[in-house]
C-alpha cells in the first residue's frame, strides 16, 4: 500500500492512548477515548492528530 503524498519525511509513528470504562448501571458501561499519534503514516510532515471516542455495552 502506498502511504503518502509525495512529501514524506520518514519518522517513527508514535501513539498514546488513554480510556476510561465506567459502569453505569448492572450490565451498562460507557468508555470514552483519547488517541495522539505523532507522524501518522510514518511522515513527520504530517500530524499530529488527536483522536476522540465513546462507546456504550449493554449487556442483556
């Protein structure tokens, strides 16, 4: 697969990541997410990006 725009500057991709799981109910958790990654693809031209989620499980 190619990764790049014709402008890459090879670096090593780096990631952190932190999340926290609270159970809100018997059977019900929330998650939510945080993600950095520096040089995404590899390409210290590029970046950084901050990623953000939420994520529900229900168990019945």
């Amino acid at each position: 697969m190619f990764i790049g725009d014709g402008k890459l500057s090879y670096r090593n991709e780096q990631i952190f990541e932190s999340f926290y799981s609270l159970n809100i109910m018997k059977g019900a958790y929330l998650s939510a997410d945080y993600q950095r990654i520096a040089n995404p693809g590899y390409n210290s031209a590029r970046g950084p990006v901050n990623f953000f989620g939420l994520r529900a499980h229900i168990e019945l």
